[in-house]
C-alpha cells in the first residue's frame, strides 16, 4: 500500500507548538527507563514505570560541546485545564557531548511524574550550549515554567533533539488502546 | 437580533485582529471562548423572543456569513452549525442554513463526525429541558425552569469532550506516525547492514584465497 507522507509525531502530538518551536532534530538523544522502556514518541508508560531517572543518551561529536535536557509535563495538572503548563519535572545542564545526564549538572532534581486528571504528554527537549554555563539560577518553582523563555535567558537557540511519552494514572484506563 | 449579529461580527472581528496566530492551543482556546460567547447571546435571545417576524432572521445570515470564517478555522465545523439549527427548529419557516456559504470548506483536522444535515442529537432535543443523551443522566436534574445555565454547561461538556477525544487521536497519529519512522529507519539500516555484510564476506573469502596461495609450499629444491 503506498504510503502518504507521514507527519512528524512532535508535530502531530501538539509538543512543537506547546512546548517547542519548530526545529530541525540533529543531535540523537536515546532515553531509556529501567525495564529496558525506551521512551518513543507518543508511547504510553505508567508512573510506576517512571519513579526513577532514566539512562539519557546524547549524541553529539565531543565532549567539549554542553548540552541541557529539559523534562517538562505541558499537561498539568489536567489536559483540559493546563493552568500549571509547564510542569518543570528534571532540569540537567551542562551534559558533555556523548554521554549522559550522569555527567551533567542536575539543576532541578527529577520528580516521578504521578499525574491525577487525564493523559499528559512528558516531553524531553535538548538544547545545544554555546558554551559551559558557570552561573545558573534554578527556577524557584517547578509549576508555570516556559521551556520558551528559559532557552532565550541562556541563550540556548532552537532544540536539538526531543521526545515524549504519554503518562495517566497508575489505575487509569483513559485513552485507546492502539492495537497493532 | 441585528444588533446581537452585530455585536457578535464586531468582536469576532476585534478579537482575530488584535491576537497573533501563535500557538494552535492558545488560537483554540480563544475561539472556544468567543464561540461561547457566540453560542451563549442567541440562546437566550431565541428563548425569550420567540415571536421573530419571519423577515428578520433571513438577512441576518449574511453579516454572520463573513463573521464565522475567523472563529471557524479554529474549531470544528458541527459545532458552528448547531445555532443555525437551532434556529431552524424555532423557525420552520425558514432555512437559512441551505444557502450556508461555508458547508465543509476545509476539513478541519479536529473535525467532528456530525454530517451537515443528520443531527440526531438536535432531533431529540426540545427547546427546554432535556438531558443530553451523551452525557450521564440524572447528573443535573433541571431544577430551574431557565434553560440557558444547563444548555451552556451541555455545550461546555460537548466542547470538552471533543477536544479530548481530538487529543485522542492525536496521540494515536502520532504513535503510529513514529512506528511507520522507526519501521523505514529500521529497513533501512538493515538493508545497509546486510550489504556490509556481504561485501565483508565477500572481502574474507578472497583474502582466504589470497592466503592460500601465499602459503608455505614444500618444494623439491634444498639448500644441501
């Protein structure tokens, strides 16, 4: 069957536009949680899936170039009424190219989302540093922060990489069940 | 009634001037409330003035036709046609919504299934008082004879639901979306690995062969 031609998941997911603008993907990024889930694009993970801080994988040529991962939730405390959009779930700076989280500094812990109302989508969003970042101030709340904003403040230009996956309740049903 | 197609042109009309098309959310969200507003006005005019002269509704289409095209874009077209039927049903006489300029212009990605004509749901509902079929019974029994607090809590729930279930769908594109990806890229790659790997067998087989014919032969000659 031939196929038509097939829409970016960020796009069709709403996260380039919530959360993002639109940008050009070039630096890989692989987030895996314990259990082996590797987080893909509009999949479905429980909270109990979650608790910890994944394994991040960055892309990139060397160490010398910084990158920062962001974890934001744009759906609390519900997606129909996101009065909290964006949940500032993980905040990490300063990621030497080619490696991980581990390496970088974790300005805002990780939080194990533990959503109540509906489905929220958890996006991942890698900018690229122009250089190390010295002086950061932590955002003093993590409800109402703007991943927009913060990448103007330190200068991080468009993302290079992001990823998201969807997370309800640990007893929720919502949603289809995608049959494959 | 002209001046309430009046009032509602005019700020339909300010509202898409003075805001910026950013984000879908936000231009959503913002037609939302313009067409509760939109929705909320003929309501409660309808209601009460129940005796219109038959004229009066049937120019009033054209100034609503180059007002809803902005609230429209936004949101899904069976919502906008509901008023119109509404005014259908208080005024048989006359159909305005026949020569409607804009049936199915583009099909809007957040579309609903209500087909122009066959509103089932419309059919069942009388002017005043019933539960909509969709929603849990006896959840508001009707305690007020006003009809408008109930009609704008239907509509807020209908507006609700259909943006969760566009979500839906947008969560199911955008998984298979990225399967179909992942499968291509996957092909891809393994289509390149299994051309490697030829060449690489390939490339072993003749440097065996080379070997073999470099190797240590014994021969008749001897230094004594």
């Amino acid at each position: 069957m031939p196929r038509t031609t097939i829409m970016d998941p960020l796009t069709v997911g709403g996260v380039i536009g919530d959360v993002v603008d639109p940008f050009v993907s070039c630096v890989s990024l692989r987030i895996v949680y314990h259990n082996n889930s590797e987080v893909v694009n509009s999949l479905e993970l429980k909270p109990s899936q979650i608790i910890n801080q994944p394994r991040v994988d960055v892309g990139g040529d060397d160490f010398r170039t910084f990158y920062t991962l962001i974890m934001v939730d744009p759906d609390a405390p519900s997606p129909t009424h996101p009065n909290m959009r964006e949940y500032l779930h993980w905040l990490v700076m300063n990621i030497p190219g080619t490696t991980g989280t581990s390496f970088g500094q974790e300005i805002v812990g990780y939080e194990s989302p533990r959503p109540i109302a509906g489905i929220h989508r958890m996006v991942f969003v890698l900018f690229k540093q122009m250089r190390r970042q010295e002086v950061i101030h932590p955002p003093r709340w993590r409800n109402n922060f703007n991943t927009r904003d913060f990448a103007q403040v330190y200068n991080l230009g468009s993302p290079v990489a992001a990823l998201y996956f969807n997370c309800q309740r640990e007893s929720g049903w919502g949603g289809r069940r995608i049959i494959i | 009634m002209e001046e309430v197609w009046k009032d509602i042109n005019l700020a339909s009309l300010n509202d898409h001037s003075t805001r910026p098309s950013s984000s879908s959310s936000s231009s959503s969200s913002a037609a939302a409330f313009i067409f509760q507003d939109f929705l909320a006005r003929p309501f409660t005019i309808n209601t009460t003035t129940n005796s219109d002269p038959p004229p009066s509704p049937s120019p009033s289409p054209s100034p609503l036709s180059p007002a809803p095209p902005q609230s429209l874009t936004a949101l899904s077209l069976g919502c906008h046609h509901r008023p119109i039927n509404r005014n259908h049903h208080h005024h048989p006489h006359h159909n305005p919504f026949g020569h409607h300029p804009h049936p199915a212009a583009p099909s809007p990605p957040s579309t609903t299934k209500l087909p122009y004509s066959s509103s089932p749901l419309f059919d069942t509902l009388p002017s005043s008082s019933s539960l909509p079929c969709f929603a849990t019974t006896n959840r508001f029994p009707e305690t007020s004879s006003d009809p408008a607090p109930t009609l704008d809590r239907r509509n807020k729930r209908m507006i609700k639901n259909r943006e969760s279930a566009a979500r839906s769908r947008a969560r199911k594109q955008a998984y298979t979306s990225e399967l179909q990806l992942k499968v291509d890229h996957l092909l891809e790659e393994n289509a390149r690995l299994k051309r490697q790997q030829q060449k690489l067998c390939e490339a072993a087989v003749l440097n065996h062969q080379q070997k073999k014919k470099s190797a240590l032969y014994r021969t008749f000659t001897a230094p004594f």
